[in-house]
C-alpha cells in the first residue's frame, strides 16, 4: 500500500485539467488559484478588494474573474450600492462549479461523501464493519461511487474534481488492537486502493493518512480565526492528530507527522502508558463489551451515543488526563499557540472532554511554558471524510494560505 499522496486517473472534460502525479503545476494558474483561495477564505469579495489583499493588478483580476466565471467556479453576488459610482459586485464561489468525493476508512466503519465546491456534504454512504479489508474497501467505494453520481446530473457528473481516501497508514500493525489475527490484516501492506479505484473512473485520486486529512478539513474548512500554528487531536477509533504550522499542515518524511497517539504519558494512578491506551474510542468500546452492553452505538453516528454515562464519564476523565498530559510535553517543543481537539465525538461529549482537558492543563501547570488555547474542533465527525474531499480540492484549486503578503 503507498503511504503517501498519489493521483489515478484522467479526465478530458474542461475546466479540470488533470496531472498524473504529485506535481500540482499545470492544474489551474497560480494566480486563479490563489483568487479562488482568497475567496474561500474570505467570502465574496469585490475585484478591488481582491485586488488589494492579493497583491495582484486591477487588469489582472479583471481576466482571472472573467475566466473564473466563465468556467463556473464563480458567480456574481448582490451588487453593493450607496458608494461613489458603479455599485461594487462581489464575486462568490459558486456551489455546483465543482464536485468532490471523499472516503473515509475507518477500523470499525466506512465513509463515502460528495461535496460541493463549497464543501457542503450533499450525501453519503455509510457501512459498518468488523475489519477494512482491501477487497471490502474497493467494493465499497465503487459501489458507493457509482449511488452518489447517479444523483448528480450528466452536466455536473463532469465536474466531479476527484476523490480522496483518508487512511490509517500501516493498517496491518493493527491486527492485535482489532482482535483479529495479523494474516487477516496482511493483504494491506501489498494493495494500493488509490491505484485500484483510479482504474475505474475518469478523474484523480488522492490518497493521505486519516488523522492528517482530518486535521486537512479543519484547515480548509474550519473556523478561520484560529492561529497559525496549532496542534490537533482527533478521536477516532485510535486517537490521531496533524501539526499544522505556518498555516500548513505539516505531515513530515512519511506522511505521518502528529502521530501522537504514541506519546507517552503519566496517568492519574502514576503509570507511564500511551495515548492511543486512553484516548482513543477502542478503549471506551472495550470497557462496553466488558459490561455487557454492544458497542455498535458508537459506529453508527457521530453526532448521538446510547452509552451508560458512567462509562461515558470515566472515558472522558482519563481522556482529558491523558490529552493535557502529551499536550504539555508538545509545547515544551513547539510553541504553538492553540490545540483543537475533535473527533468521532456527540458535540456534547466533545465539548465536555474539552473542558475537562483545560482543567487539567491549568491544575498541572509546568513553570516555564505558556499554556495553549484549547478549542473544540468546528467539523465533527464528518472531518476525515471531509478532509477526503479537502485533497482534490486542495490540489487542484488552492493556494497556501501564506500566499496572501498583503493582508
């Protein structure tokens, strides 16, 4: 299985330009890149002002609107009147000027979503599962593929951008934590599930580490005044996380930076464990199936549980320990400003195991290190998935933030 980003496919239909590869150039102009990545972040905006934050010419914008337009990635908002001479039209991202897919393999569960240029979820395809295999997985995307563009029109069917997979990387090492035997789990380190689904359809596909793609959606799709460097936690079966810095998530040699689900940390009780031992679902599934109760309410929605609350409470309070615990070791080596913590949580439950991770941090304090803001993640369960469709969106209309020097 390849364990980093990789495209399959092609398509000949315009606006889409598609490289086969890693290599980003050739897709759209940087200059239009960067226009649409402006707007994204900012909302509709007049040419002027588009003009000014960017840094490009007047005449420049003009072209690259008109362009923009003419291909539907942008449409005319509202015009703005009350100023001196013509009222000033804001141009906007147009929803249906782009469409994307994202998978989600998860160790318990699959995702298949389609989303607008605006990465607003129109469907999905659920199933739930013992274990992802290579087979399983396939099968599942094309049959999924194949219930989401049906429900596209042919006009829009062509402007599906590409699909992106976000999965744990080395899957087979994780044979144990699954409960089953590691010949069950072999198959995924000779498989390349990008390359499979790409020989099927016409356009790109995309292929990043789960937690990394979640931390991906947060950074695209998320609220957009956090700070430019920043941690994050995401909760799923096993706890994982991305490092973003400078605006851009930094992912490392293999794909595989903020894997902090190997942190050691110090628990209540004194003992030296891992993060991935208290802070990951796996472990709240183990203790209901240790009482008696089916864990299957975890798997089958994000945004509600049917789990006892005192199991649920217990969970959190080692959780938040543990969290507070490889947050402070973090910051002792980067001074990032904040730490965003979601996951495959019910916001309560997410808002509740943030709380508790500040009281923790502030009653552990360690002399010489400022504390970073914690905040709740703004995506949700939905963020690996989402952060799937964040990677041809990424790759084929976006900018890096820091592109922007005349704010």
């Amino acid at each position: 299985m390849r364990h980093a980003q990789t495209t399959a496919g092609h398509s000949d239909h315009a606006p889409f330009e598609v490289v086969r590869g890693t290599n980003q150039s050739g897709m759209r102009a940087h200059n239009e890149r960067l226009v649409l990545t402006l707007i994204r972040q900012k909302g509709p905006m007049a040419k002027s002002e588009i003009a000014r934050m960017s840094g490009l010419s007047a005449q420049t914008v003009s072209v690259i609107m008109r362009a923009l337009e003419a291909d539907g990635l942008l449409q005319k908002g509202t015009p703005i009147r009350g100023k001196v001479g013509q009222p000033s039209v804001p141009m906007g991202l147009a929803a249906e000027g782009a469409f994307f897919l994202g998978l989600k393999v998860g160790r318990r569960s699959l995702d298949m979503i389609l989303t607008d240029f605006l990465g607003q979820i129109i469907s999905r395809v659920h199933l739930t599962h013992r274990i992802p295999t290579p087979d399983s997985v396939v099968r599942f995307a094309n049959d999924a593929i194949g219930q989401l563009l049906e429900q596209l029109s042919p006009e829009h069917r062509d402007r599906v951008a590409g699909l992106g997979i976000a999965i744990p990387f080395r899957l087979w090492d994780w044979a144990d934590a699954l409960g089953v035997r590691s010949a069950d789990m072999a198959d995924w380190q000779d498989r390349d599930i990008a390359e499979d689904i790409g020989d099927k359809w016409s356009f790109p596909v995309y292929l990043k580490n789960d937690a990394s793609a979640a931390c991906g959606a947060e950074l695209v799709f998320g609220n957009q005044d956090r700070p430019p460097d920043f941690l994050y936690f995401f909760i799923g079966f096993f706890v994982g996380g991305g490092l973003v810095l400078d605006n851009a998530l930094y992912t490392g040699r293999t794909g595989n930076a903020g894997a902090v689900g190997s942190l050691p940390i110090s628990t209540t009780t004194g003992d030296r464990r891992q993060l991935i031992d208290v802070a990951s679902l796996a472990t709240l599934e183990r203790v209901l199936v240790e009482a008696g109760t089916a864990p299957d309410t975890i798997w089958e929605s994000s945004r509600t549980w049917s789990v006892p609350e005192a199991h649920c409470e217990k969970w959190i309070a080692e959780a938040a320990e543990g969290l507070a615990s490889a947050i402070t070791s973090s910051a002792c080596l980067i001074d990032f400003e904040c730490v965003v913590i979601d996951g495959w949580l019910p916001p309560p439950v997410r808002a509740e195991l943030v709380a508790q991770v500040e009281s923790c941090l502030t009653r552990n304090r360690v002399a010489g290190i400022d504390l970073p803001e914690v905040r709740g993640g703004t995506i949700g369960g939905e963020a690996r998935a989402l952060g799937a469709a964040s990677l041809p969106l990424s790759n084929r209309f976006l900018v890096d933030r820091n592109a922007f020097l005349k704010e």
